[in-house]
C-alpha cells in the first residue's frame, strides 16, 4: 500500500492527538509506528500510555523540553538535527509503516533545521511508509509537498479565560 504525507497545521488544539489518534488505528491493524517528538521532552500522558499499552509503537523525544517561550540554544539544535537525522534513517529503511514527526513545524519555526532538509528526507521515504507531521506554522513549501493538509483553528478556547492545562487532557 502507498503511503501518503500528512501535514497537521494551525493554531487550532489538536495536532497531536490527530496524529496519535490514527496511529492507534494503525497500531490496531497490526502496523508499526515510530513517533519522533521534536522540541518535547516532558513525559506527557500519551507517552506513559504508549509505554504501557501499545509496544508497538515506539516514541522518542529529540527535546530538552518546551522552548515555546524562549529561544532555543545549541543544545536543543542539536537534540532536533540528531532526531532528524536518526527519523531519516527510519523513514528510508522501511522497518516501520508510519512514521510521526510531532511538532516538526515548530522545529522548522525556531530554524533548528531547513524546510530543505526535512524535504530531502521525505523525498527519499520508503514508498509504503505513511508519514505524519504536526505542529504550526507548516512552511508553504512543505503544504505544497504534502499529500493531505489539516489546518487546525482555534475557534474557542478555555485557556482564553483562565484554564491551566489538565493531566490526560492537555498533557
């Protein structure tokens, strides 16, 4: 079977749990999944789920933790290009039926690699591998890349009005 590229994009909630959202239905059609987290590095509940319930996907973290409100250091450029040079070698191998680049968009927002790079990769996937990226602000040139785009928008929001983000729901 093809596989396809998605892009999950907006300012919108939601990304994420799309994304893990369809590899729980791959998971369940006996697929093999590998999720590549850029710039997180907290133990979100979806992490401690995936650890306890589905071995069949793997998930690894290529964050030192959330830079959303500063700007990254070297550390995390590093963590980021390391984590997209090691998804490159997974998504061109084939060993895995999808692959998830969680929050890729942000990693190319905060310039700790090139629109260019992640395309060259993609370029070179395994042609039955389905791959999957999140996170906003998705350049133009990787939605014209794409095969499927979502964009996610925020219509209303209770962090608007004073909510903080809740264990198994927004972490």
């Amino acid at each position: 079977m093809k596989g396809y590229i998605h892009v999950y994009t907006g300012n919108g909630k939601g990304k994420t749990t799309a994304a893990f959202g369809i590899a729980l239905r791959a998971a369940g059609a006996g697929k093999k999944i590998f999720i590549a987290q850029f710039v997180k590095g907290k133990i979100y509940s979806e992490v401690g789920a995936l650890d306890k319930f589905l071995p069949q996907i793997k998930l690894v973290q290529y964050g030192r933790g959330c830079f959303i409100v500063r700007e990254p250091v070297n550390d995390d450029i590093e963590a980021a290009r390391r984590g997209l040079a090691e998804t490159g070698k997974i998504i061109n191998e084939g060993n895995y039926d999808m692959v998830i680049l969680d929050e890729a968009c942000i990693a190319l927002y905060y310039n700790l690699f090139s629109t260019d790079e992640l395309i060259d990769i993609l370029k070179k996937k395994n042609e039955e591998c389905e791959i999957i990226i999140t996170g906003r602000y998705a350049p133009q040139e990787l939605i014209d890349y794409a095969d499927l785009v979502t964009e996610m928008k925020e219509v209303k929001h209770y962090y608007s009005s004073g909510v903080k983000a809740r264990e198994g729901i927004e972490y």
